[in-house]
C-alpha cells in the first residue's frame, strides 16, 4: 500500500479523482451491461420497454422472457461476479501475490468437488449442493492452511499449498466423470461456467453470501491493509496476524463456494478484476474492495451477454469465454515480472 494512502485526506489524495472514476465509470458499466443482457437475445426487447415491461406494460410473451428468464441469470451473475471479485481480491491481499485467486489456489477446486459429489452421487440432494461447496473450500482452506504453517504462515508456501491442492481436487472430479461418465452429462456445463437455465431460486441462494461477503469484507479492509505494511508493522498496530489471516480466508471461501455452486467453474474473474481496479483505486482495500466489486459484476454480466450473442443462435459456456480473456491476462502478468501497481 501506498505510504501516503493513509496520510492524506481523501478529498486531496492523488489518486481521489481517480477512485471516482472508478466507482462512477463501474456503475455507468455495470447498467448498460445488465441493460443490454436484458435487451438482447433470440427476442429481442428494446431497452426503452424493459422497465414497461416489467411494470406490466407490455406483451406477455416479453414479460416471461424478462421476469423468469433474463433477469434472475443477469442478477446471478452479477452477483457471482462481485463474490469472485472480492474472494480474488482478499486472497491476494492476505498472500501478497498478484497471482491469487480461488482457483488458483484450491479454494474453488475443493468447492467444485464436493459441488460435484452431490450432483453425480445424490441427485435428488442437488438442494445441498451450496452447503457442500462450502465445506468443500473450508476443506481446502483447512488443507492449505495446515501445509503451509512453520511458526506462522507463509504467503509463499500458502500458494504452493494451493496450487498442489487444486491439482490434487481436480484429478478428484476427473476421476468422478471417469467412474460416472453415464451421469456427468448434467454437470458438463456445470465444470464449463455457465448461467443457462438460472432462476429465482439461484439468486436467492446467492444474494445471502454476496451481502454476508460485502459486510465482512469492508469490515476486514484494515486488517488487509495492514497486511500490506508487513508483518511486524501489522501487529505493532494490534493485528493478530494468523487470526486475520484465517478469518479472511474463511470469508474468501465464503464467497468462492457460493459463486461455484450458482456458476460452476468459473476461472479468472478473481485475478482479472483486482489488477484492473487496481490501476485506478491504488492498493487501500477502502477503496480497492467496493470499485472491485461493481467491476466483478460488470465483467461477469457483460461476459455472459457476449457469450449469448456472439455465436448466436448458438450459445457458449461464460467460462470458456473467460478463458480466452483471462489466459492472455494471465500470461502478461508473467511477461510483466508479477510486478505490483
């Protein structure tokens, strides 16, 4: 974090005008991506008559489409783009890496097994399938926790215990398929990332993590912060540092497991979002977790409506288009150095 991030008022900040922008500029975003998500698609509705619409001013047939179908995917994945923003955002604050995120670091690999577990082994129990994500990270979380303790834990060994840890959950859901390759046919679009089919009922199991994550997350900005200023700085300012940690990671696969369970797989919105932010806001998690969530949401919504319309009629999975955005990023940070804004 920057020295003077913490020194000056906010009204005369170098980077104030540019925090703005941020916030400003992300909601502008974010409304024209939610409004052309809902505008676009096999029926087309023009922007001007969704809100007529959704008052009960139009056609019946463009009421259906946009009440129990648009909308509540647009919302879900709004939703699951703010969670994967903030998870990628404290991960990266606690481990100091730019390269953290949840799947990364095993945090969604364990979400996804359990996810899977349910779905291929107990059908009928798809109903527990947010549970099981959770469980699923914690296990993870607990994993990486207990590899990379030595009197403390170490961001670096931290990563390495990820990395191992997602490689070893996802040969798991490899040989699931292998063993129930008659049933995975289910979850096929599931390991892809992808919104399709979404109702009510996924916003309403989605939006209790996100408001839990929000709350949580901008009340542990100081404990990020003071993360940044090292170890030592942090506990001279009262920051029990392995309890910070621990908490903070439970919180991330809070907000993993919940977006795992409502969109699958979905990869590199938590390494992508954080650094773009970044450029903007600066490294104070007070601004840097709020812009970071309206953009995870900007990005998600306009990444499923461009997957919708960009081979149309035919529809591609919103991870493999995340892939193609994020594998490029991804590899720029390596050609870059890893070097931090």
């Amino acid at each position: 974090m920057e020295a003077s991030e913490k020194i000056l008022p906010a009204e005369v900040h170098p980077r104030a005008k540019k925090r703005r922008i941020a916030i400003v500029l992300g909601l502008v975003a974010l409304a024209a991506a939610l409004i052309v998500s809902a505008s676009a698609g096999a029926v087309h509705i023009a922007p001007e008559a969704i809100v007529p619409t959704l008052m009960g001013n139009g056609t019946p047939e463009d009421y259906r489409i946009l009440y129990h179908i648009r909308l509540p995917r647009i919302i879900t994945g709004a939703l699951t783009g703010v969670n994967l923003a903030l998870a990628g955002c404290i991960l990266q604050g606690i481990l100091k890496n730019p390269l953290a995120d949840p799947g990364i670091i095993g945090v969604s690999a364990g979400a996804g097994l359990t996810a899977m577990c349910i779905m291929i082994l107990f059908p009928a129990e798809v109903k527990f399938v947010p549970l099981g994500a959770f469980v699923g990270a914690m296990i993870a979380v607990a994993l990486v926790f207990a590899l990379s303790w030595d009197n403390g834990v170490h961001p670096m060994r931290m990563v390495l215990a990820g990395v191992a840890i997602a490689a070893f959950f996802g040969g798991a859901m490899t040989a699931l398929m292998v063993f129930y390759s008659d049933r995975v046919q289910g979850t096929v679009n599931w390991m892809a990332g992808g919104f399709a089919g979404r109702s009510w009922s996924h916003v309403e199991m989605v939006l209790p993590y996100t408001l839990v994550g929000i709350a949580g997350t901008l009340l542990g900005s100081r404990w990020l912060n003071a993360l940044q200023l090292g170890e030592e700085t942090a506990r001279s300012l009262g920051v029990h540092v392995a309890r910070a940690r621990l908490v903070l990671l439970v919180l991330a696969a809070l907000l993993a497991a919940s977006a795992v369970s409502a969109a699958g797989m979905l990869g590199f919105v938590g390494l992508v979002v954080p650094h773009m932010v970044r450029l903007l806001t600066g490294s104070d998690f007070d601004y840097l977790l709020p812009a970071a969530a309206i953009w995870g949401a900007v990005l998600v919504a306009g990444a499923d409506a461009a997957a919708r319309m960009a081979f149309a009629p035919v529809e591609i999975p919103v991870g493999v288009f995340m892939s193609f955005l994020g594998a490029p990023f991804f590899l720029y940070l390596l050609k870059k150095g890893l070097r931090r804004e």
